[in-house]
C-alpha cells in the first residue's frame, strides 16, 4: 500500500496521533506526516504510506498556507493562547495601522526559533530548557513571507481579534511571526487559531477526516498524482541494475518510475550525468 493521503487534523491532536489512528484504521505499520501540525493547529496535514513515506524528501521546500487568528491585547510564553500569559494590555491598533504592518513582512527576514519548540540545540530540544528554565540563545533561520493578507478585524467576548492569511516557505513558524508583528507594533499578541489550508499543491479542500477514512470514504494519491515524472516500462538491459538500486545512465531530463507489469519497482533521478534510485517499492 504505496500512497499518499491528505488529512483534514482537527484542533487538540497531534500529528502523531492522526498517525497511530491510521496505521490502526489502515492496519498498516509504515506511515509517516511531513510538515507537523501542533496540537492548537487544524487542517491539512500531508500523510505517506509504504514507500511513500519517504515522499517528504521531495516535498520538504514546499510552500504553506495558513489562516491564523489573534488575540490583541495578551502575550504568552509559547506565543499562542495555551502559553502562560506574559503580558497583557488594553492598548489597540487601527486596522490602516495593521494591513500597514502585515504588508512590511512580505520578504525574507531572519525568524527567531520559539523556546516552546522541539528544535534542538547543543543535543536538547529547546522546549526542555524552557521547562527547566534554563536559558540558551535561541536559533535564527531566515524565513519567506510571500504573501500575507488581513481577513478580519473584530471584538469577541470583549477582546479584540483579527484573522490573516500567509504563504510562507518551510521552517516558517506563525507563532514567531505573530510575536514579530506583536513586537513591531509594541501590542502583546499571541495566536488563538491557527489552520494549514494548503502545502505545496496540496490543498485542505481534498482532504478526508479521520472519520471519512474510518468509514473507506477516501481517495488516496499515488507517486504519480504528485511528482513530474516520466513512467516507463523498465527495460530488459537494465533491469538488473535497477533491481539491485545502482546508478544508471541517463535517460530524458526528467525523474523516472519504472515499473514491471504495471507495479512499481523503482523511482531514478538525475545525478550529475547519470541517475541514481530516489525510492524503491517492494517487488
């Protein structure tokens, strides 16, 4: 069972839990997720099974979308709502004032790793120092904001909220860029909400719940629906050199799954002038 299959992750699991329920609805063992969603964070989580947990090596500097909302007015240790609460003031900001201020993050710029992450530093995740109050230089890698677009401006239950949507590149953590936003205004903010609405060419309008796969009411993707890839036929000469996954030489300009009475055997790509095998299947 080679595929890849999109889930919709509802708010308070892990990405960890979507895979241990499926590896039980599936009954299969090797299942993987690329992009991981923490707990406060719903939607689109991309899923591999079989070969095709080794899909995320392709996939790993995709693009994301998401949707996040904030709450105006409070600061947090893990810069989002389930943090102990750092700040808290009644200061606001126009809306001019906002779109103003989203709009001056669209570019690259040095992002700050939150403590409250299991980035490691020197051999310990950094949220095993913040537990134990131990203080460490937190890493910086430089981010993209490709886009970023206000959605919202509204009060709730007497507190002040607003929604944005952002494409951003890989590594880009949203609690990061809501504290930034938080600290370029001088406002404490932190984040109440937060969805992945699309990852790469993946969007969550063709994912499945847990639920929907539970009952089989799912569709799955195959190595073909998501790679630019040529398909052929392996061929005679050079089939025992694919089998055994050694180089071979090159054949077109584009990534090649070979297949042998119409099952995979084998996905090559270039190597300098040759190829190499990316991924094989069980025979």
């Amino acid at each position: 069972m080679d595929k890849v299959i999109l889930i919709n992750k509802e708010k308070g699991s892990t990405s960890r839990d979507v895979v241990n329920s499926l590896t039980k609805i599936l009954n299969e063992r090797k299942i993987g997720h690329f992009g991981t969603l923490d707990p406060i964070a719903e939607g689109l989580l991309v899923v591999g099974v079989g070969a095709l947990t080794k899909i995320g090596n392709f996939l790993e500097n995709e693009d994301k979308e998401y949707i996040a909302e904030v709450l105006i007015g409070t600061s947090t240790t893990t810069y989002d709502i389930t943090g102990d609460i750092t700040e808290k003031s009644n200061k606001q900001v126009s809306k001019e004032k906002l779109i103003e201020t989203l709009n001056t993050f669209i570019g690259t710029y040095s992002q700050e790793v939150p403590i409250y992450s299991a980035v490691k530093v020197k051999g310990k995740k950094l949220y095993e120092y913040a537990r134990n109050n131990e203080i460490v230089t937190l890493p910086k890698k430089e981010v993209e904001i490709k886009n970023i677009e206000l959605l919202n401006y509204y009060e709730k239950n007497n507190q002040t909220y607003f929604t944005f949507k952002c494409l951003v590149s890989k590594g880009t953590y949203i609690r990061s860029l809501i504290n930034d936003i938080s600290k370029k205004l001088d406002i404490p903010m932190c984040m109440n909400n937060l969805k992945r609405t699309k990852c790469g060419n993946f969007k969550l309008e063709d994912s499945f719940t847990l639920e929907s796969i539970k009952k089989g009411k799912y569709k799955s993707l195959n190595i073909e629906d998501i790679l630019n890839l040529d398909i052929m036929e392996l061929p005679k000469n050079i089939e025992k050199l694919v089998l055994n996954g050694s180089m071979i030489d090159k054949i077109g300009n584009k990534m090649i799954l070979f297949k042998k009475n119409n099952q995979n055997i084998a996905l090559y790509g270039m190597y300098k002038d040759r190829m190499k095998p990316l991924l094989t299947f069980k025979k």
